[in-house]
C-alpha cells in the first residue's frame, strides 16, 4: 500500500506520542504531588489563607486589583478558618479521585481550578513549582490521563482505542513544556561561569536557609562537588534527548 503524505508527517511526530500508562503515571504523579502540597499548605491554613493570618482578603484585594474580576480566585469567597478547611478538603478529595483515576478529566479539571484559585489566595507563598504544577493540570485537561490504571477504565468510562499510543496538540504541549523545563536552565548553567568551572555546586550547598542535611553532608566534601558540577547541566540537556 502507498504510503500517503499523512503517513509520513505522523511517524515524523511519533517521538512525540505518549503512551496511555505513561500518562497514567504522570496521573499518579500530579495527584501524589498535589496531595503533598496540600499537606503542606493545610499546616498552616489559618494563618497563610484566613482574614485572621498574615494577609487578608482585603489587603490581597488591594495589591492584587486585577483579582476582583479574576473568577477562578474560589478562596477570596470566605475569609474563615473553616471555610478554607472545606475548599481543602473538596482539593483533597479531587486529588484523591485524580490519583486513582475515577471522572478523570472532571477530577483533572477541578484540581486546576482548585490549584490556581489557592495560589492566588495568598501571592506572596509563590514557589517555583506552583506554575509547572498548573500547567501540568491544563495539559492534563485535553489528554486522556484514566485510559489506564484507572477506576475509569475497570468501568468502561474510557472508550478502547486502537492503539496504546497518543498524538496530539495536548501530548506535543506536554513534551515541549517539560522540554524548556529542562533546556532553558541547562543552557542557562552551561553559559554561567561557576556552573563551568565547578564551583557552583559548593556555592549552592552554602546556602544554609536552603540546603537540606544531605546537602550540609556534600558540602563537606568539596573535591566531590566540583567534577559533578558539569553534570548537572549535561544532565538537563541531554535529558530532553532522553525523553523523546
């Protein structure tokens, strides 16, 4: 049979497919990360996300203006310790449901509403996997993440397909996402001095607000440092190979 022009451009674009059980376990992994910050969060609920904490609604309203016509911004609706407990514990059991993969895509789609409502509940928690963590949810919207190993799945929920592999504009978003993830800090350290000549990590584990005690443990070896110091931005370099 003649191979048509469709054909081709689709077996061109196969590195960029992703098979239903990877994307079950990129389901598992959200949900198990979305629960953990969660827990962490919820440690200190009254006083990051009530009126009685360190901000309230009023002053997030006032250095934030553009929240007032911002919908998704659910936490601004209550200002009371309990109010907040049950917007947690309705994430919770959206994260819960993600995580074994029962009504999926609604689960999906709830924990990004959720997510991005509780970050802009309080700006000033901002850490630097909040916003991958939103858009893996976004991504996670438009993929069918409980084709497999999924409550959905064991029910019928999920239509068969012919094939165990994906292809499409949401699987490309997904790969490029982690791709500039992983390349803009690769290039990033390539062309930074310390991270060339070796010194960057000992820099790094000095950082003693930061540095967790395995950390405190490397940076009394510094000699091991300097040679794993290239490594690091190899590693994120030729990581992006890897995963296509």
């Amino acid at each position: 049979m003649q191979e048509t022009a469709r054909d081709r451009t689709s077996g061109w674009l196969q590195p960029l497919a992703m098979d239903v059980r990877s994307l079950a376990a990129f389901r598992v992994g959200v949900a198990a990360v979305l629960l953990a910050d969660l827990a962490l969060r919820a440690a200190d609920l009254g006083a990051h996300y009530t009126d009685a904490g360190m901000v309230s609604r009023a002053d997030v309203l006032l250095d934030f203006p553009f929240l007032h016509e911002w919908p998704v911004a659910l936490h601004l609706a209550t200002g009371s310790w309990v109010g907040q407990a049950v917007l947690f514990a309705i994430h919770a059991a959206a994260a819960c449901a993600l995580l074994v993969g029962h009504r999926t895509r609604l689960a999906t789609f709830v924990c990004w509403l959720l997510l991005t409502s509780l970050q802009l509940r309080n700006l000033t928690l901002g850490l630097s996997y909040d916003a991958i963590l939103r858009l893996a949810l976004v991504w996670g919207c438009f993929l069918p993440l409980g084709a497999a190993w999924s409550l959905d799945q064991a029910r019928g929920r999920v239509a068969a397909r012919p094939a165990p592999r994906v292809l499409g504009v949401a699987t490309v978003a997904l790969l490029v996402q982690i791709a500039i993830i992983y390349l803009g800090p690769g290039i990033a350290k390539a062309l930074s001095p310390p991270w060339r000549d070796g010194t960057a990590i000992a820099l790094v584990l000095n950082d003693e607000l930061n540095v967790s005690r395995v950390g405190t443990w490397l940076a009394t070896m510094p000699a091991l440092g300097r040679p794993l110091t290239p490594l690091v931005w190899m590693w994120e370099l030729v990581g992006v190979a890897l995963l296509l």
